[in-house]
C-alpha cells in the first residue's frame, strides 16, 4: 500500500502538528499506510506539549513531489510542502478561508472552527469504544488534540473560539486526564511567551504568512503571549528587522503582530509602501507604523479580512 504523507503547514504550530499526529493515528487504525510529518522547526509551545505526553517530534518533511499527501490546518500552497502542485493530494481538513484549486476532485473537510485539532477531535471521539477511553495512546492523542484547541483559540480567548470548541476540548480533557485546562493553556502560552533565547528576526517570522492582496504581497507575522514587556522593549529592533524583510521578499508591506492575550488585543508594527491603508483598515492612526488595536487577535479573522477589504 502507497504511503500517505499528513502534514500541517510551514511555520509549524501546535494545532497542525498535533492534528498531524491525532489523524495519523485515526487512519493508521483504519489500516492505512499514513506517517505524520512537521514542515519546519517546532517551537518551543509544541515541543513542551509533546513532551509533556511523551510523544516523539514528527520527521521533517521537505519535498513533495510525487508523494501522496494529506494537507492538515492550510490549503493554500504557498503554506505547504515544496513542490506541493506535483504531489498527488488526497484530502484537505482545515479551518482557514480556502484559497485552492485541484485538476481533479479531492476529499475536502472545511470548517469555521477554532482549530483544525477540532475538526479531527470530533473524528476522533467518534471512533472510540468504551475500552479505549482507557488505552494509554488514546489519552496521549486527547491530550495533544486539546493542546492544539487551547492553543489556536488562545485557551478560547480568541474570536475564532465556537461552542463546539469547547465542548470537544471539554471531552477531550476527561479522557485525558487533564481536569485544569485552563491552566494547562497558560502553561503553553507561557513557553510561547518566553523569546529571550529567539532571534527578533525569527520572532516575527516563526509564526508567519505571505498573503496577497489586491497583487500586492504582505507578509503577517505573529506571535501570542501572556506578557508583552521583553518583545515590547525591542521596538527598534523589530523595525529594522521587518524593513529587512520587506526588502529581500519584495514586499508592500511586512507587519508583526504581538498579541496580548491578558489584554485582549495586539500591537501592530507595520512597514509599508502605504500606512493609509492599514490605518483605514483598523481604523485608527498609529504612531510611526506602531498601534495597539483593542480586542483584534486573530490573523485569520480579525486582521486578514480587514486588509483584504482595505487593499
Ligand atoms: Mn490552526
């Protein structure tokens, strides 16, 4: 039987690398001949959850080309594996707008969910039985599918955050054993939040996307904490840095996103060919390319669809 290739995208995070594993082990139960794969370095959130469950980082995945593949948390090939257009694709399962178009018709699995572990957490619980609840490995695939909740839905601080994401991260920590998850996502948040051994470079790339709006390319990079002190006092730097990008990517416009969950909103630090756009997009002036915008968190549906409307 051919191997099927599942993996999350570039920049890999939490909810695509856990979902990664959580439907690999889903499908390899179902006698398929599938491996999950990470597309880049893990950061140190995701490293600390799968420690934390014991479960070994998934190998690193460059080129696909002519591999048969499972695309988890992205569909836009920009965000995937090299040469993506001569792989052979099975299915998508994710939680982002669809930018996508296949010579041929493909299993597709698109929900407005807080996190792409969502989506595969509700296939997972449906394939249980009652003796599995107590099976080690399963506790270990709960635990590492409500990590991935936790952490796109910033412990279900974000606006992504829907009623089924909570009841499914609800069930998933019984059966996890994890009562407190709450604090476990403070925990997690907390390993994102320490950068003092992170280049700022890598700060505002390790979390970042190339979009394209309007023809014009903006690079969005973003990073979650609970305190905002150490990434704040480098304000020069991440300007310098983000100038850098923008040259050597050609870019309209390069932007880092800092978000505070404790203060429900994100700093804004932006280099561009035009700031008007961004200010009309947010609605508010910002003091040479930097603002805080109150009560926006996420990329996806706070932030992209603004600057789409605005561009
Ligand atoms: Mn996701």
């Amino acid at each position: 039987m051919e191997k099927i290739y599942i993996f999350g995208h570039k920049n890999a995070d939490t909810d695509s690398v856990c979902s990664a594993i959580a439907y690999t082990w889903v499908l390899k139960r179902n006698g398929l001949n599938v491996e999950a794969y990470r597309l880049g370095k893990l950061n140190k959130e995701t490293k600390f959850v799968l420690e934390k469950f014991g479960v070994e980082e998934p190998e690193l995945l460059e080129d696909v080309e002519g591999k048969t593949c499972i695309l988890l948390d992205h569909n836009e090939f920009k965000q995937s594996a090299n040469n993506i257009e001569k792989a052979e694709i099975l299915e998508i399962i994710d939680h982002h707008k669809m930018n996508f178009s296949w010579h041929k018709p493909i299993a597709i699995l698109v929900r407005p969910v807080g996190s792409t572990c969502t989506i595969i957490g509700e296939i997972f619980l449906s394939e249980l039985t009652d003796e599995d609840l107590k099976d080690e490995e399963v506790k270990k695939i709960a635990g590492l599918l409500l990590a991935g909740i936790l952490s796109d839905t910033l412990v279900f601080k974000s606006s992504t955050t829907t009623g089924i994401d909570i009841n499914i991260a609800d069930i998933l920590s019984q059966i996890a054993d994890i009562e407190d998850f709450e604090n476990f996502g403070e925990e997690m948040l907390k390993k994102k939040s320490d950068i003092s051994d992170i280049k700022t470079r890598d700060m505002i790339l390790g979390d970042s996307k190339e979009f394209e709006f309007n023809g014009k390319k903006v690079l969005i990079g973003q990073l979650e904490v609970l305190d905002d002190s150490q990434a704040l006092e480098r304000e020069n730097e991440i300007f310098e840095e983000l100038k850098k990008i923008k040259q050597e990517k050609g870019l309209h416009s390069c932007v880092f996103v800092l978000t505070n969950v404790l203060k429900e909103g994100s700093y804004m630090f932006v280099v561009t060919d035009d700031i008007s756009l961004f200010e009309k997009a947010f609605d508010k002036k910002s003091e040479n390319g930097k603002a805080f915008l109150e009560g926006i968190m996420s990329r996806k549906k706070d932030i992209v669809p603004k600057l789409e409307k605005a561009f």
